[in-house]
C-alpha cells in the first residue's frame, strides 16, 4: 500500500511541475506577440493592443484601439483559463477576431506567457 501511496504522490508532482508556469521562459515566448502587442512601463498600441493589466480587463476596452466588433462585443474577461484558450487559436475563440496569430500549440508555453503577462499591472508595472 505504502508503494502506491508512493507512486501516486511522485505522478501527482511530476504532472504539476510540467505544467508549472514560468515567468523568464514566458518572456522567451512573448517575443512571438511583440510584433504586434506592448506590455511594461511606456506600452503602447501598435498592431494590436497594449496588453497592461490584462487579468480582469474587458476585451475591447483599450483606449484608442480599433477592435473587431467580435473582440468589443465578446463579453469577454480575460483570466487564467480565457487567455489560455485564446492563446491556443484566437480565431475558433473569438470568431470574427481580426488577430490573425495561429496560436500557440505546446500548452507548456501557453502556461509560460500567461505568468509573464499577468504579472503586468495597468500601469505596466510589476505587480507586487
């Protein structure tokens, strides 16, 4: 019994420390999204919209950002599990979405990205 116990607990904490999100290698993968997005202290719009402050925003609300009427009208507010399924493929989760990014297939990454844009207040500094 001790042994299953065992066996149970080392691939209950080998699965979560796979799925562990990690600031720095987020970073890494927001160089794909800094083509068109800003995040940090100065971000601004460019192709798409600065990302400040995005855990509890409305799609759509960024001053000064010309959004599809898919995104303003999506009703969405970004979290943990919205981000990460639009990061996947934006388009099957914001239908009519002009973001054009085919997504990120390694959920891996996904977790990473997520971890390094929620730590960004709206003012785009790090949230303490």
């Amino acid at each position: 019994m001790k042994k299953l116990i065992a066996a149970a607990v080392l691939i209950a904490t080998s699965t979560g420390a796979g799925l562990a999100q990690d600031v720095e290698k987020g970073a890494n993968v927001f160089k794909q999204c800094q083509v068109c997005h800003s995040i940090g202290p100065g971000a601004k719009n460019k192709i798409g919209p600065e990302l400040n402050g995005l855990d509890g925003r409305t799609a759509g609300v960024v001053p000064n950002f010309n959004y599809s009427d898919a995104n303003k009208n999506s009703g969405v507010v970004w979290n943990e599990a919205n981000f990460k399924e639009y990061a996947k493929y934006p388009r099957a989760f914001v239908p009519g979405t002009k973001m054009i990014f085919p997504g990120l297939k390694d959920q891996q990454q996904v977790n990473d990205l997520w971890a390094y844009v929620k730590q960004f207040d709206a003012s785009g500094n790090i949230k303490k």
